[in-house]
C-alpha cells in the first residue's frame, strides 16, 4: 500500500526470512536484519538440540534488542520464533 504523499519506495519494502539458529554468532546478522526492516523466522531446533542454555540466552538477547527498538518476537509452535521490526505487531488473540 502506498505512503501518503506517494508511492512505495524500495526503501519501504518489508523483507521475510527463513532460516535456523545454529549459534549465538548469528545474532548481529540477525539484528542487522532486523533494524533493516526484515521479518525473521528463526527455526530453533538445531541450537536447541546442541546447547539448550545458548539457546534460552540468545532468545533473551533477541527479546531484549527487538523491544528496546520496537519491535516484536514471538514463539511459533516448539521450533519456530518470529522476529519483526519496529512497526510490524504480531496479533497475539485466540484462533
């Protein structure tokens, strides 16, 4: 949908990926991401399964990053998070 004033700009293009969480190293490409506007749907399993303790501490620094700018995280079901940047909200009512 088009801004006021004009047309959507490729600057205003909302971009989502898909992939795992294999380790904490990942985390700055994934705020990188983030604070450029793109949807992340991090599937956890393969961290989870090599160190569950890594896992609850890098979700906590997502949560604690993804707040602080804005935006929102969320569980989907055992093995998926979504992370969304600031202005996407996830709806969060009963099916």
């Amino acid at each position: 949908m088009p801004r006021k004033g004009g047309s959507r700009s490729k600057t205003d293009t909302t971009y989502l990926k898909a992939f795992p969480l294999r380790a904490r190293e990942e985390l700055p490409k994934i705020k990188d991401d983030i604070s450029n506007q793109t949807i992340i749907i991090l599937r956890v399993t393969p961290l989870a399964q090599k160190n569950v303790e890594e896992l609850k501490e890098a979700i906590e620094e997502l949560y604690d990053f993804t707040t602080s700018i804005g935006g929102d995280i969320a569980r989907l079901g055992e093995e998926r998070v979504v992370v969304t940047p600031p202005g996407v909200k996830i709806w969060r009512g009963l099916v």
